[in-house]
C-alpha cells in the first residue's frame, strides 16, 4: 500500500533477543581509541578503548566533568567521535547518516537525571510516544505499555496526569518510555541524581531487574554511596582516560585516583 510506509530498523540494530547468532556473541558495544575535544588542546576523552558485552551491568562514573555524559552522548549520536570508532552492534555509529540516526535511537533506551517527560501529558502518552517512530496498531501500543508500566511498578497508572507524580515516578514512566520499544542496550544518565537515596536505590534496582532480562545497562552516576552498594562491573573515566574494575569498588586494584573518588 502506498501513503504508509512502515518504518522498520535494520537487522542490525534489533533487540538482543531478536539478534543473530554471530551477533549475539559479539561485544554489543565497542569504543576504540576514541578521542573528544571540545578545546583544541584539551581532550575530554583521550584514547578511550572500551568493550561491553550483550547483557553486562556497568557503572560508568568519575568526577563532575570526567566526561562520562560526553561519552553516552558518542553512543546515542548526540556528538560525534573527533578520532577513533564506537561500534554498536559492530556498526559504526560516526559513519551512520543522519537518516539512520532515529534508527540508532530505537534501539537505545535513554534515560536522565531530569526524567525529560511531558508533564502534561499523561503516564501512557509519555510512554506509547517511544512506540510512534514505528508504524504499530493502537491496541499492540496499548499492550507494550500497559507491560511496560507493569515492569517499572505503575501497572494501570496509564490515564493519570504526569504532573501529578512524585520524582521517584516520573523516573519511573522514563524508565518505562525507555525499555517500551525492547532495544538491546539502556544508557543512563545519572538516573538517581534528582532522587532521595532510598528512591536512587530502587531506581537502581529496577534498571537491575531490567538488566536481568537480558538488556544491558550503562548506568552513569557520580553518586559513591550507589556503587559502593553493588558489585557491578565499574568504569571509571578520570582526565580522558578510562580504568576499570571488573567486579565494583570492592575489587578495585587501579589507580589512587579511585581511592580518592571513593573517600
Ligand atoms: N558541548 C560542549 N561544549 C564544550 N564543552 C563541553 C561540552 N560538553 C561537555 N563539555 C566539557 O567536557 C567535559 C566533560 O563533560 P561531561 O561529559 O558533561 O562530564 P560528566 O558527565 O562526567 O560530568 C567538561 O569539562 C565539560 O565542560
Ligand atoms: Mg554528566
């Protein structure tokens, strides 16, 4: 039928469930040798190679302005590599036209610290709006919702105003516009900044619980307390640079930089 195309992702960039065999097995994200500058003689990331595999946890965090936003941003499009590749999915997301960019961002759940919902829209609009990029029958968009809602803890919230929510819920109708079109890898973006511990700490677990069904999770945070209470793979990027612990803080071997970080 002429009139409606169907938009449709490339194979590529289906979700990790719907992936293929040889691309199951592969890192679902790689960043090699990957430079940033914003000033010319000052790099805010410098030769940063990094490999993360399909269904990982990791925590990326450093000081404010390490450049862990910076790094996020490389991934979702939001900037572009000055050297160096990000692959995902083993595609080159520098090289992607601007055309592919929405194709990218379907499969790529993003979340922030400021939420970024609609406050006068309602909890199902803000949620069904990450569905409208694709050509998908009203009552299909009405079950992902409904099962998304379920899985952030606001099972028939749907009809209610945004407004009307606490912090801790907004974050959780994001979580839910982010995890709605299934993509294979979540990025967030200090999720728990606006949030009281004890909310950080739930909204950390539900983006666990996501992780536990096989999609993985970069999760940005600055926040020690957070990371100190989880055993997660934990990427820290100090002056451009990445180091890392394989197993959380209470492995770490690296450098004093993150004994300093930890306090
Ligand atoms: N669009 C931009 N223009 C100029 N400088 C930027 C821009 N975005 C980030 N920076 C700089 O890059 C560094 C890293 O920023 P960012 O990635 O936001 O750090 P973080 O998220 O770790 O706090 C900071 O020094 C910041 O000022
Ligand atoms: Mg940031």
């Amino acid at each position: 039928m002429q009139g409606t195309k169907v938009v449709r992702p490339f194979p590529f960039f289906r979700a990790g469930a719907r992936a293929s065999q040889p691309q199951l097995s592969k890192p679902i994200l790689v960043l090699e040798d990957v430079y940033k500058f914003f000033r010319p003689d000052q790099p805010t990331l410098r030769g940063v190679d990094l490999s993360v595999e399909r269904g990982e946890f990791a925590f990326i965090t450093g000081p404010s302005g390490a450049g862990k936003s910076t790094l996020l941003k490389l991934v979702y499009r939001e900037l572009r590599v000055d050297e160096g590749r990000v692959l995902f999915c083993g595609r080159d997301i520098a090289r992607l036209t601007d055309k592919s960019i929405p194709f990218l961002r379907r499969n790529l759940g993003i979340v922030f610290q400021d939420f970024r919902i609609i406050d006068h829209w309602t909890v199902f609009e803000n949620v069904a709006v990450a569905l409208e990029i694709v050509s998908m029958p009203q009552r299909l968009i009405r079950s992902r919702v409904a099962e998304a809602l379920e899985r952030v803890g606001l099972a028939g919230r749907g009809p209610e105003q945004t407004s009307n929510l606490s912090g801790g819920e907004k974050q959780r109708v994001a979580v839910a516009r982010a995890i709605v079109p299934e993509p294979a890898l979540i990025l967030a973006d200090e999720p728990t900044g606006n949030l009281d511990p004890h909310l950080a700490i739930d909204i950390l677990t539900l983006f666990e619980e996501i992780n536990s069904t096989g999609t993985t999770v970069l999760f940005a945070t600055h926040d020690h307390s957070l990371i100190s209470k989880r055993d997660h793979r934990l990427i820290s990027i100090d002056e451009g640079r990445v180091s890392e612990a394989q197993q959380g803080l209470k492995h770490w071997q690296g450098s004093s930089g993150i004994h300093t970080l930890v306090g």
